[in-house]
C-alpha cells in the first residue's frame, strides 16, 4: 500500500519538491523577524543536505451478545436469486463486564491454527440499500487443545448466533464478545476443551455500508454531465478485514478465499479473481469468483461498480490488465499512462524476481474518486485514489506524472511483496512497504531511463528520512515491545516507510545488486503463498558478519549516526580515524532518554587520492577502504601513502551524516528557481506569475477543456501566487468555483492550495468553517486538513488557522472522531513555522485540556513539540548576526 505514508492525501508528494525552505512562512508581508526565521531554515536546509551528503496487552472487559444456542442454525449451502434469507437478531442476555483473565488478554489469536479457507456470500439487491447481508464459512483446523476459540468481528448490524462444526458434527458452543479487542470467543459446553480436529464455521451477519472508507462501504461520485454514481468497494487493510466479515485477522493465518456476490442488475461486480460464474434472474445478478490462492484477510476485496464505469483494457480479446475509472478521465485517455506503467512494471518484475505465479490471471485497476489512502494493493483488484493514477499531460507536471507512475509500480510490487509472501506480524509491514517502495523504481528506470529515476530516492526518501529522525522523538522502524494492531501502526507513519526504503536501499549498495536480487528471489521461492522470515533473507545477504544483527542497529534504534571522518599524513603513510555518535540536529531539545552509548553497524567504502606532498588533487587511483564499523572509533592505516582527499559514502549509500552533497537533478531546476523566486516575492516573479493567472480564460474555472497558455511545471505556483499577492475577489471566487466543479483530481489539489494562500482573513475563515459545517460546496472532508496546512504556510493564513484550531478543537474532534488520522496528525503540519515561546505554551496548554490526542496523535503531538523548540533555538542562536547582515545589505 502506499500508506503511505510517502504520498498522503494532504499532496505531500506534489509539495515536496520545494524542499524544507517550503516548511516556513512566506516572506511577502511581514516584519524582518519573519525573513530572519525562513533564511534561518533555508540555511538550516543547506546545512543538512551538506552534511548529510559528504504493545504492553490490556486488560480486556467481555460482555455475552449471544444466547447459548439450543440448536444449530439453518443455514444453506446455495442462496437462491429470487429470495434471500432475512437474518434474525438473536435475543441475548447481558451480564455485568468482567476482567479477563490472562490468556484473554492476549492480542494475539492462538498460534496452533490452520485456516484452509473462506466462502463469502454478500447479498446486495437495490443500490438503494445501506446493509448488506453476508455469510461466511471458515474452514479450520486445531493443532493443539485450547479452551476457547477466539475470532474477530467488529461494528456488525447484526450477528447471528455462530454454528460451529468439528469433522462434520455440530457442537453447541457459547459465545462471549471482547469489546476493547473486537473478538468473539466460543467456548465447549462443560468447560470441554476444542480437541484437535478439522472445523467449519458458519455465521450470518448484516454490514452497515459506511463512507469512512474502511471495511465495506459505499462511495459517491460526479461524473460528466453532473451524473451521479454510486460504487462499493472493501479495504480491509490493516485490520478492517473484521467489519467485513468475521474471520481470523491476523496476516500469517492465510486462507483461500471462495466468493459469491449477489447484485442489482446494471451493475458489475469485482473481486480478487476471475469471474467463473455469472446469472442474471429476477433483477439481480449472481456472480461467482473463481478460488483465490491462499491470502491474508487484509488482502481480499470486491467491489460493486455501475456498468456505466469507464474502462481500458490491455487487449480487448484476451485482457490481463483493465484500468476502471469514471467515465470522464477515461474518455479523455487519462488512465492509459496507469495502464502503460502497470504492464511495464507486471513484465520487468516477472522477470527479476523470476517468479510468475504470484499473479492472479487478471488484475484490475480500479481508481475510486473518494479513498482513504492512496491506494490498496489486494490481490487482482488494486484500488487507488484516483488523482494518483490519472494523467492529463496538458495541466500536470513532470513531477506528478513520476508519482503516478511511481505508485502504480508499487502497487504492482506489492503481488509479490505482501500478496505473495505476507509479514507474519504488523512490526514486519514496513519490510513489504519499504521494499516495494525502492523496488519499483527499477522497472521505471528500465523504462524510462531519461528520468534518472533511482536517484529520486536521495530527495524522496532519505533526505526527507534523515530530516524527521534527527528529532530527539524520533522511533524506530520496529519498535520492540509493543503488540497491540493499534499501538504498532501508530509508529507506521512516514519516517518509518522513507528510512525503510533507505535502509533497504544501503543494504542493497553493501550486498551488491546482483547478490540482493538473488536473495530475493530465494525469499520469494521459499516463502510461496506463506509469510516470510526476515532474519533468514538478511543473513544469506550479508554472510561476511551477521546480517541480522546489522540490520537490528538500523531498524531498533531512532535516529542515526554522525560519521567523524579524519585524514593524518605523517612520515609517509596515510591514517584514517573514523568515529561515529548520535546525530541530532539540535542539542537544545530533550534527548536524555536516548543512549548516549549506543553503536551503529556502519558499513565503510571510502576513495582516496590526491598527493599531499605536492598539494596535487587530481589523481583518483588511490586505495579503496571498505570495512565494518562497530566501535565508537576505528583507524585504518595504509603505509607508502600521503593521500591529501578521501570521499566516504560515494553516491550517498549510507544511512549516515558524512561531509559531501548531492546533485539536484535538473529537470526540476526551473520549476524549482520560480517557486523560489515567488515565495521571496521577488517583483519580476510575482508580477510574471499574475500576468499568467490573468491570461487563463474564464472557461477554464468553469471546468471547459480550454488551451490555457501555461506550462504545467508552472501552474501550481502561477495559481498560488498571484491569489496570495492580488486581493481581486474575482479571481479567488473564480478559484473556488473552479475547485468544486473540476473534475480533474490534480487540478482540484491545485486551486485548493491556492484558495488556501490568500491573505485575506475573511476568505480563510470562510474556508475552515464552511468545511468544518461540511456540504455539497464545501471543501471535501478528505482535503480539510491539508488545507489547514497549506495556510499555515503562510503568515496571514497560520495565525487564522491555529486561532480556529485553538477554538474548535472539540468541534473538530467530534467531526472527524479521534480515530480519523488526518485530523489527529495535522497539529505537526499546522505548527511547523510557530517560532516563539508563546506558540508552544498555547500547545501545550491545548494538549493538557484534550490530553485523549487520538490515533496517531501523541507521536504528532511530540513531533510538534520538537519542530516548534528547534525553531525557538535557530532564532535564539542566530537572529542577532542574521539581522546585523540584514541591515548591512539594506544599506548598500
């Protein structure tokens, strides 16, 4: 999936490419104190880069839900089209919650189990309906004797009482409900033990189609002409498989999945596999799935479409790929670019892997206008948002064509790493993410060799990595100790996804291309259909030490280390000292929780050259060092030698601050220089951004396919700036028209960060409380909090926009709920450029009067903390010499 982390909805990826300078306030209007703090990071920026180039369980409370069954339900084997069995709430009895016990408490489910497979049946008859009936039937075995049998189930309408089967015999069970945990338990009566044997599940239940975008819901859309559609669609990672269907949820119990849908007619359903089946009877339409090959819960899925849905397909006879979207991008050829990435990368990653079987006979590629995320990576049907997988080439630039075909590669991966073979816990989901992430650059680079797309992963990925782990609140990758689903995903954020790739992309540089690719293709072969083991495929790649415990220094620390390199001529040989430390960017944030004694593995290949006897810089024949440092210091002396230059890290493969920078690559430069050259206002820029802006025609704010005269690498910045340097209400109503009527997913990110770049109070407030209210021409519920942090970019816009956040606070959290990430994260985003001590006492003091911060929330919370003292100290240590050379240049 591409949590991801790496592309969020709040455009982080379209963004990015500004650098950190774009983390800080404008420069347009505001005192000198203001130009001090953004050359201050600007600076702080270039050093960075410079340097870096050269689950404790709880205790549980149980409930009964279920009268002790006399006798086994009906149930049926087949479900006949022209009725369907109304599902019957049972009477239950309620006693008073209890403790668990310890072998309750447990999070995770009991180890000796065999799931063989799933039937799924879900009964959707009239698109007017807002439930779903379902039945599942859950094949099983038990290895050992347990007193209970534990399975998950969450947030039904209805649950029917279980009827549980042992080799073919029904035996009367009672069920009790673990709220906190979403469990069922069934126990034997008499206190019997579940012997060892072959099972079969049965339970009918009814879903409530949701639009949070999780489990089983429901998603509306306009289309061209201002049609309206209605599609349904299940993500069910990572653990939403249990509002779906009651199951196993867990990623190793891997199952094949059988799956029967019964629909409306002008309809058309999907699922993993093909479609084996089809009968259409009495208005509705049955449709039956051929069996799945064995898979996690998290990876099933099945969507229910309009027949009207646009489509492409790879080969109209015989379709391997076929890219569904709403009619209008497809009709205008906007998911070919999707199609054309998807067949490139299935037949490069066929190839490298040498493995084929890890891919469904069909694979459909489905773009949803609302999503959760950026894309679900289920197998044979790969849900995206769909402004990450359109391509206009007339409105978009270069930069966002690379992130759609960055991410339909990494979906693509995902066959392979997480279908194929799973993580057998959540602490292990950043490997698939992490390895796909720098995995589907290579299929791009074979592809598309002018976009030099490997080295995107220094900007993308380790830079932006290095940035957020030099916090004193930084994590590790895998976070010890901790085995609660919720608790590990809440460390599953961006930091762990772009270090993930950046340890993975060292870890390749030391094992050598050839001899990682191998490594994976045994993992692959080993582990087929299963769940693989890490430690085994690190320490056949690093045989000269042991490759799981290098990788432990890297993946259960925060943070990483300062590399201290020195060179020593005397008496002819040459001495290199080499001494590592914690790097943090600044000393004046709390970091007395760390270990301060603590030694990375660092993997040493350095250059020498040059003479320095004769001062000579230029000869490149030297030695080449390449060792393992474990210890504080080393030294590597090489006798007969008087080298005068060394060069560690060539190509930045560490995951270590050195002395030497980086090439920026220069497709980007122009976009780049104008951005810059706007946000410092310069006049010509300025002026040249609304000279563009006003030679738009009007048509193309009201959604005409009109020629607009304006490079698409400059359209962003032509948008935003004038509409932050011309107070013309025109023009900005213009915009917000144009964002709620484009269709075009791309274009409605643009106007919405430029609406949000006003400096005009009144229309910002009017922008956070008509989208806190909600409705039809409102901003959209997804584009909410990125729009809060795009006006905290600004310093009109971060001033309304924590004024608002201060005091609709519980508005806010009884909107979104505190499970709503966007909204429990966006105080680190909002809070980024505050620079004096008055901001963080107010943070502070709005974290003690809402202490709950929600689902990833506190680690937010603590990363605003962080950036908001960082920012005191850069004003603190530099503002007096900053304003000295200020005045010095205003007088010249």
């Amino acid at each position: 999936m591409a949590t991801l982390p790496r592309t969020t909805d709040s455009n982080l990826n379209e963004t990015r490419r500004i650098g950190v300078i774009s983390r800080f306030a404008s420069l347009r209007t505001v005192p000198k104190s203001w130009i001090i703090i953004a050359v201050i990071f600007y600076c702080a920026s270039l050093l960075t880069v410079g340097l870096l180039a050269g689950l404790v369980p709880r205790r549980i409370q149980y409930t009964n839900v279920f009268a002790t069954p006399t006798r086994p339900p009906k149930t049926t084997e087949t479900t006949e089209i022209t009725e369907t069995t109304e599902i019957t709430e049972t009477t239950s009895t309620t006693t008073k919650p209890s403790v668990c016990i310890d072998d309750e408490c447990n999070p995770r489910l009991v180890s000796d189990l065999i799931v063989h497979s799933y039937e799924l049946e879900y009964i959707y008859n009239d698109t007017t309906q807002t439930t779903v009936q379902g039945k599942v039937t859950i094949e099983f075995t038990l290895k050992q004797p347990t007193k209970q049998l534990i399975y998950h189930a969450q947030g039904f309408v209805r649950l029917e009482e279980p009827a549980l089967y042992e080799d073919g015999v029904y035996r009367l069970v009672s069920t009790r409900k673990y709220i906190p945990n979403d469990y069922l338990s069934l126990y034997r009566t008499a206190d019997d033990l579940f012997a060892p044997n072959q099972y079969r599940l049965v339970q009918q239940f009814v879903v409530q189609l949701t639009d949070t975008f999780t489990g089983f819901y429901q998603s509306t859309y306009q289309d061209k002409d201002e049609t309206m559609g209605k599609l349904l669609a299940a993500k069910l990672r990572p653990i939403n498989a249990r509002k779906a269907f009651p199951c196993f949820d867990e990623p190793q119990l891997k199952a094949q999945f059988k799956i029967r849908i019964i629909h409306p007619q002008n309809t058309i359903a999907l699922s993993n596999f093909p479609i084996i089946q089809e009968t259409n009877q009495n208005n509705v339409i049955q449709t039956i799935f051929d069996d799945t090959f064995r898979m996690s819960t998290y990876i099933a899925t099945w969507a229910i479409l309009p027949d009207t849905y646009g489509k492409i397909l790879d080969d109209p006879e015989e379709p391997q790929v076929t890219v569904w979207a709403r009619r209008e991008p497809t009709e205008k050829n906007q998911t070919a670019f999707a199609l054309e990435i998807a067949m490139n990368s299935i037949t490069f990653y066929e190839e490298y892997f040498s493995v084929s079987e890890a891919l469904p006979l069909k694979i459909d590629i489905l773009a949803i206008n609302n999503f959760a995320s950026v894309a679900m990576e289920s197998s044979g049907l790969i849900s995206f948002r769909e402004d990450r997988i359109t391509y206009n080439e007339k409105t978009m630039s270069t930069y966002q064509k690379l992130q759609v075909a960055n991410i339909v590669a990494h979906e693509i991966g995902h066959s392979w790493f997480g279908n194929y073979v799973t993580c057998k816990w959540w602490d292990d989901l950043w490997f698939s993410e992490a390895m796909v992430s720098w995995l589907c650059r290579k299929p791009l680079d074979i592809n598309y060799p002018d976009w030099n797309i490997e080295v995107q992963a220094l900007t993308d990925d380790v830079i932006l990595a290095m940035w957020e782990d030099a916090k004193p609140s930084s994590h590790a990758i895998v976070v010890k100790n901790v085995t609660g689903v919720s608790e590990i995903l809440d460390y599953l954020d961006l930091l762990t996804y772009t270090k993930g790739v950046s340890v993975l992309r060292m870890l390749e540089y030391i094992a050598t291309r050839d001899k990682f690719r191998s490594g994976l293709q045994n993992y692959l072969m080993i582990n087929a259909f299963d769940v693989g083991d890490l430690n085994m495929f690190y320490d056949q790649l690093l045989n000269n030490t042991n490759g799981t415990q290098f990788m432990k220094s890297w993946l259960e620390e925060p943070n990483y280390p300062l590399l201290h390199v020195q060179l020593n001529v005397e008496n002819g040989d040459t001495k290199l000292t080499f001494t590592q430390s914690r790097f943090i960017l600044s000393n004046a944030l709390n970091s007395s929780h760390l270990d301060k004694n603590y030694r990375w593995k660092i993997h040493i290949k350095c250059i020498l050259g040059g003479n320095s006897s004769d001062f000579d810089t230029n000869n490149r024949t030297g030695d080449i060092i390449d060792f393992i440092l474990e210890k504080e210091q080393d030294t590597e002396n090489l006798p007969g030698t008087s080298y005068s230059w060394i060069k560690c890290n060539q190509n930045f493969q560490g995951f270590h601050v050195t002395q030497y920078s980086f090439p920026t690559t220069t497709w980007q430069m122009k976009g780049i220089l104008f951005t810059l050259l706007c946000r410092m206002n310069h006049p010509d820029a300025i002026e040249r951004a609304s000279g563009l802006f006003k030679s738009i025609p009007i048509a193309h704010f009201n959604n005409s396919d009109v020629a607009i005269g304006v490079a698409a690498d400059f359209l962003s910045d032509v948008y935003k700036y004038h509409l932050q340097n011309d107070d013309n209400e025109a023009d900005w109503n213009n915009m917000y028209n144009y964002y709620q009527v484009t269709t075009s997913t791309h274009e409605k990110t643009r106007a919405l960060i430029a609406i949000s770049s006003t400096n005009n109070k009144d229309r910002l407030n009017k922008l956070l409380n008509e989208g806190l209210i909600g409705g039809p021409n409102t901003i959209k519920r997804q584009d909410y909090f990125p729009m809060m942090g795009h006006m905290s970019r600004d310093a009109t816009g971060r001033e309304a926009v924590w004024s608002f956040y201060k005091e609709n606070y519980s508005n806010l959290a009884n909107t979104f709920t505190l499970e709503n990430r966007p909204f429990t994260t966006a105080i680190a985003s909002i809070t980024r450029s505050f620079e004096k001590e008055s901001f963080l006492h107010e943070m502070l003091d709005l974290f003690l009067k809402h202490p709950n911060a929600g689902t990833g929330g506190e680690a937010a919370r603590q990363q605003a903390i962080d950036q908001v003292n960082m920012n005191i100290e850069w004003v603190k240590s530099r503002e007096s010499s900053l304003r000295d050379a200020f005045d010095t240049i205003s007088r010249h």
